[in-house]
C-alpha cells in the first residue's frame, strides 16, 4: 500500500542515512569499549559521543542519553 505516510518514510530511511547509523554504531562500541578500559573518562566519553552524533548523523540522535 503507498500513501503518503509510506512515501514519508521512504525518504527518511535512505541508504546514507542507514550507512550512517551503522557507523555511528560501530564508533560507539569503540567509544565505550575505551570507557570500559579506563583509557578515557566519562566526560571524555560524552564529549566523543557527541562527536559521533554530528559526525555519523544517527537516526534519532537528538534522543540519544548521555553516560552519566
């Protein structure tokens, strides 16, 4: 069935978008497998969390928490 709805979202969920979220995945396993270890500390980990979001572009990054 296509509407406007299916339409909608079809264009939201391109393959840059979804490469991009896959991505940003992947750097932050990497991120927190370094927290994990100590090789950086908890603000080092939010500030490259952040980093992540605006360099990968996420689905839903703008709801993503911070590690307390």
């Amino acid at each position: 069935m296509t509407n406007k709805t299916t339409s909608a979202r079809s264009k939201y969920f391109t393959q840059e978008r979804i490469n991009g979220d896959i991505d940003y995945h992947k750097a932050q396993q990497l991120t927190k497998r370094m927290l994990d270890t100590g090789i950086i500390s908890v603000d080092e980990f939010n500030k490259l969390s952040a980093i992540n979001r605006k360099t990968f572009s996420p689905l839903f990054a703008e709801i993503m928490p911070k590690k307390p």
